[in-house]
C-alpha cells in the first residue's frame, strides 16, 4: 500500500514536467520565425548584404580618389596634356605617378570581381591586393625620385597605402565576421520554426490535465477506508 502512493506521485511529476516542457515549446511565436526567416530570405534574394555593399562603394571611392589626386597632380606639373604623355607614353618608373593609378585600378578590378561579382567569402583576394600594393609603394618609395617633385610625391604613395589597409580591416573584421553570424542567426532561426512545426497547432493548456494535489489525497484515502473495512466487520 505504500508503493502507490509514490507512484502516484511520479506520475504527477512527471505529468507536470512534460506540460512544463510543452508550454516553453508553444512560447515560441510561429508569426515571429517566420518574419525573420523571411527578412534573412530577402537578404539573401537581395544577392549582397549592407555591409558588403559598403565595402563596395569604398573600393570604388579608393580608385575615384586616387584619380582625382592624379588628375590634380597632372594638372600642376603643366597642364594635363603635357604631363599626360609624359607620364603615359614616356613613362619612366622613378619619377611617373600612372603606376600608382593602374594600382589603384588594379585593387578595384580583383576585389570587385571577387567579393561584388564572385561574392566570395575568403580573404586571399583582399590579401592579394594588399600584398601586391605595400610592396609596389615601398620599391616605388625607396627608389623612385617622387619626393623632389613636390607634396604629390608624398601625398600618392601615403593616401594609396592607407586606403589599402582600410579595405583589409574592414573586410577582415565588418564583413566577413557580419555575414557569417547572420548566416548563423538565419540557421538558429529555421531549426527553431522546424520544431515549432513538428508540434500541433491544436494543443492546448487545457489538453495537458495534471490533477490536483487534493485528488491525489482523497484517492489515497479512500484506498485506506476501503481496506479498513474488512478489519471493523471482523
């Protein structure tokens, strides 16, 4: 008679527990997972997140900047024409700024094709074009004669080196480390609307009956009154 009672009373543990556990699962909201994964689903229709695109728009400003400092500089040494062919048709490694310019376009080409086109996710290509720049600007610093040809010998090699180093930082930590954590978000937030789907929309509260402590004690004294009666008739 002992043994019942304790297993009445695992039972009623083990009831309430489930309909605890149950309870957490119906917290999730179905109209909430779905917003996200249908905000995360347009991103990725959008075919490039925010932050790759301004990574984008700075690649294109480094070579629009890097033109404009050329043109200025062409246009102080003579005229443009003067010094375009100069440059251009004579060009002459220790003292032409065109090599600076086709470096500029040539980081905008590799990291437009990779990251704007290919849309990758690696940091070679930004590696690449940095390594190929730093090296360039230092061979073209300690050999070259731009720091007689005035405060443009200074400012093109500076401006492009910097600019170079700020398009690595910010693909290295803004949007590479950005765009796998929401991958991982969109992840999280499709597994969570697969188990919400796995439960039925019907259940409820009221499905899920525990029954109360005091039920519990009538039974069980009940059970003791019935087989007490046996021993006041003897």
């Amino acid at each position: 008679m002992n043994s019942l009672p304790a297993d009445m009373e695992n039972a009623l543990t083990g009831s309430q527990s489930s309909h605890a556990s149950l309870r957490d699962v119906h917290s999730i909201n179905p109209a909430q997972l779905m917003a996200r994964i249908e905000s995360y689903e347009g991103r990725e229709k959008k075919g490039i997140s925010d932050v790759r695109r301004t990574f984008c728009l700075f690649v294109t400003f480094d070579l629009l900047f890097v033109t404009l400092l050329w043109i200025i500089e062409l246009n102080v040494n003579g005229g443009i024409e003067n010094t375009l062919e100069k440059e251009v048709v004579q060009y002459d490694f220790y003292s032409s700024y065109f090599d600076i310019f086709l470096l500029a376009v040539f980081r905008f080409k590799v990291l437009i094709l990779a990251y704007a086109v290919c849309r990758l996710r690696h940091w070679w290509a930004i590696a690449l074009t940095t390594a190929v720049t730093s090296a360039f600007l230092l061979a073209k610093v300690i050999l070259s004669k731009l720091f007689s040809q005035g405060a443009f010998g200074y400012v093109l090699p500076i401006i492009s080196f910097i600019l170079a180093w700020i398009e690595t930082w910010f693909l290295d930590f803004k949007v590479l480390p950005q765009e796998s954590e929401e991958e991982n978000r969109l992840l999280i937030v499709q597994d969570a609307s697969e188990r919400a789907a796995l439960i039925p929309g019907g259940l409820s509260d009221g499905q899920f009956y525990s029954p109360p402590e005091s039920e519990a004690g009538s039974e069980e004294a009940e059970e003791k009154q019935d087989s007490e009666k046996p021993l006041l008739e003897l």
